[in-house]
C-alpha cells in the first residue's frame, strides 16, 4: 500500500522535542510521528471499538448512509468502563 501525504504544522519546540524522541527510539522524525500516530489510533479503538471501514468510507464520501453499529455485549461495555475507572486511580 502507498503512503499519503500530509502537511503538518507543529510549533517548532515541538518538533524539536520529538526530534530528541527519535532519535533517542532510533527512528527518522517522520517514523517517530507515525508511531505516536499508531498508538494514539490503538487508545482510541481500544476505548471505543475498533473503526469500521463504513465509518472510513463515509469521511471519504460523507454522501453515503452509515449502517447502524451492532450493540455492545455487557461484558464488552463493564470492559471498558472498567478500564476507564482504572485510569482515573
């Protein structure tokens, strides 16, 4: 799969700390921002479920309908509240 392209701006402070952060994890800058990407994608899916492609595809195409999402099981849902509430501690 091919890459996008995305221009960012970020205050230079902070591309300079994550400078550090690279090269400290022996990444490229760009490297180092796509993991930081990838684990805040990973927070997100775990807290709230995984992003399904109908809701992909309605950002690329907002025209479309989005099916109805299945309902969580009670196990499902006390997961992440339970996972929620250990944070805050």
């Amino acid at each position: 799969m091919e890459n996008s392209r995305f221009t960012l701006r970020i205050h230079p402070l902070l591309i300079k700390k994550l400078k550090v952060m690279a090269n400290t994890n022996g990444r490229s800058l760009n490297k180092e921002i796509e993991q930081i990407l990838k684990w805040v994608v990973d927070d997100f899916e775990n807290k709230r479920g995984r992003i399904r492609q109908e809701e992909i595809d309605l950002i690329e195409n907002p025209s479309k309908k989005m099916k109805p999402m299945a309902k969580r099981t009670a196990e499902e849902t006390n997961k992440i509240l339970s996972d929620a509430l250990f944070k805050l501690s």
